[in-house]
C-alpha cells in the first residue's frame, strides 16, 4: 500500500467491484501496468477476483481499507506534510486523522483569514479557537456574535504578546471563556457548521497554512482535539493580557 497507485485501486474498490479493464481507464492507468499492480494486491491478499471477474477486496482488504483514510489524507498533501508535522498530536487523533479527508487545503492566508471570519459572522452556537495569537479583524465579530448569545471559548500560550491596540472582550460568565497553554503547537477554529486546522511546521512555527471543511467528520475531529486541550488547559489569560480581564 505505500505505492499510490495501489492505494488508489484499493480505493476505487472500495468503492464497487470493477474489472481491470475499468479499473485502468478509471484511473487512467496502462492496462499492463495495472494488471501488475492488481496482482501485487492479490498476492498480498488485499483482493480477489469473484466469479463474474471483478476484482473485490477480501475481507482482510476491507479490515485494511479502515485503516487507509489517514495514509489517503498525508499522501494526497505530501507537499504540505513535508514542511509540516502531525507528531505532536496525541495518538488518538493522529490515528483519526484521515477523519480530515474532506477537507479543502488552502496556502493563501487572506483566503484563511476570511474563512475563519465567516466562520464567526454564521455561528449560532459557539465558536472555539484555539491559537498562538489574536486576529485582531475577528474582534469585532466575535463582539457580534458574543452579544447574539454565541459561547466564545479561547485558548492561548501563555506568554503570547497580544498586539498593542488588542482590547479584550468583557469577560462574560458562561458566555466568554478563556484559557492557556504552556505552548499551543495546533491551530484550530470550529463552530457548529464550519472548522479550521493548520499543523505546525518541522521547526515547530505555526504559518496558518492549513484545512477548512463544512464536513461533519471532519468537523468533529476539530471539536475534539479543542476540547482535549480545553480539558487540560488552566483557567486564565496570557501574562501579557491586559489585566481588566483577569
């Protein structure tokens, strides 16, 4: 499975049983070449031909098939995952990390920025965040959506320097929540409808360079890893923060 091609036969059979013959034109692939590939498959015992002669994954395919997802998501951003990391993730999330398969991979960061605004400006229930600075153009839609009833969580570093103009929102019981990290290594944003991720790079720099989704799995996976580190996160504000929020 760490040949793509094979990878993606397994996941074209995943999807219907199909013949080689429509296996090749699907993925655009020689016939000669594939029937190579379906062969290394079956010698491995990850597929079989059934009677009608469509290959099919075998029962241990379908078992390892579960398991591709994750390999199918850190394959198809190769380029990005070369200058980024996912070993900081706790292993029950680096194992689900396939769960992010559908999202959309952006390097422009006004594009970024503009998604997360959005995120804000059509939240109804919450937003979360969890980053290593403030973005100063999403205070005033938070402003908007605290005072609509939208529970605002934030988790910071604390020893993050907010910029100098950076004026908190008030603190609200149960509305607005705040806490820190020793070292946030992880960006993410989620609401009940929408969700983004950036890893940090190899050097541990977190560039916003990232994953945005509407994707419910996907979704998920941000909503739990925030409330992981929510969980082990302390109550409080950066040391920088002006101290009226404390």
């Amino acid at each position: 499975m760490s040949n793509e091609d094979r990878l993606r036969i397994l996941l074209k059979l995943r999807e219907k049983d199909s013949k080689l013959t429509h296996i090749s034109r699907n993925l655009n692939l020689g016939l000669q070449e594939t029937s190579r590939h379906l062969s290394r498959l079956s010698e491995e015992r990850l597929i079989s031909k059934n009677a009608t002669g469509k290959y099919c994954l075998t029962s241990y395919g379908k078992g390892a098939i579960r398991m591709l997802p994750s390999f199918s998501f850190l394959s198809k951003h190769r380029d990005y995952f070369q200058g980024h990391t996912i070993c900081h993730l706790p292993d029950q999330f680096a194992q689900r990390v396939g769960d992010l398969e559908k999202c959309s991979f952006t390097d422009d960061i006004m594009i970024t920025f503009h998604f997360v605004e959005s995120m804000i400006n059509e939240a109804k229930e919450y937003v979360w965040i969890l980053s290593d600075q403030i973005l100063m153009s999403t205070q005033p839609l938070l402003e908007k959506a605290v005072n609509r009833g939208v529970e605002f969580r934030l988790i910071l570093p604390e020893n993050m320097v907010p910029p100098a103009d950076f004026r908190p929102l008030p603190a609200i019981d149960k509305v607005i929540r705040r806490r820190i990290l020793d070292k946030v290594r992880l960006i993410v944003a989620v609401t009940e409808k929408k969700a983004r991720v950036s890893f940090p790079t190899i050097d541990e720099k977190l560039d916003h360079i990232g994953f945005q989704t509407s994707d419910d799995k996907a979704r998920n996976w941000c909503r739990d890893i925030f409330e992981y580190y929510w969980t082990i996160a302390k109550s409080g504000v950066p040391r920088s923060y002006p101290q009226e929020v404390e």
